[in-house]
C-alpha cells in the first residue's frame, strides 16, 4: 500500500530546529548518525510511519552553517492543532517567530496562523478540534 512518509528539510542548526517542532508538540522519533557521508538525519514528528503517521526528516550537513536557500516552489507546512492561539504562544514564548497572528482564514472562518522555523521554513498551524 502506498503512503506519504516524510519530508525532509535541510537545517544549519539541528538543536534549534528539533527545539523549534517541539514546541509544537512534535517528538524526536529517530536520530541517524551518518560520519561517512558527514551528516545527520531526525525524524521528528506526532507519532511514526509505524503509527500511519508522516514524519519530517531535518538533515544536517555537517560543517553546513552557512543555511540555505527555501527557493520559490516550496509553500509552507501545515500542522493540525486544537488551539491555534495557545501554540502560538508557545512559539513565541521558545523565541519562535510568528508570521501571522490567529485568526480566521481569509473568506472563511477556519483559525489559522503561521510560524516559521530555524531555518526559515513555514508552517500553517491550523485550529482542528
């Protein structure tokens, strides 16, 4: 059976961006310590593949400080939360940064706001109850 496993994100601070999905309630599932390609991966997410759960893969490239370019493709990363307004407290409350405050969705009514990662990444909390 096919299925959506992960994504994954280059990061030039792993800490800080495991810190970061944590404060949105995520876990650190796994960790994979690669010295001879010189890099490590984290799957971080709700619960694993195992679980039927997609999972975030953060890649990073040792001695890769410098950061890298998101590019125009990507959108954002969109989370399912209960309360939209409390996460993003939290967020901002670890140093995160809040792109856009709670509130409803433009023409609907949908709570929604946006936080963005470490590295620049964006991620659409929205409120599900």
């Amino acid at each position: 059976m096919a299925g959506f496993l992960h994504t994954m994100l280059r990061t030039k601070d792993l800490g800080s961006s495991i810190a970061f999905y944590k404060l949105l309630g995520m876990r650190e599932l796994r960790r994979r310590e690669v010295p001879e390609g010189k890099y490590t991966l984290v799957f971080i997410g709700y619960a694993s593949n195992a679980e039927g759960q997609a999972e975030i893969e953060l890649t990073y490239n040792w001695g890769e400080d410098s950061g890298y370019e998101i590019g125009t493709g990507f959108g954002h990363l969109a989370v399912g939360v209960p309360d939209v307004t409390a996460v993003v407290e939290k967020v901002r409350g670890g140093g995160g940064k809040v792109t856009r405050e709670p509130g409803p969705v433009k023409f609907g009514t949908t709570v929604i706001a946006f936080v963005e990662d470490p590295d620049g990444y964006k991620v659409e909390l929205i409120e599900r109850a």
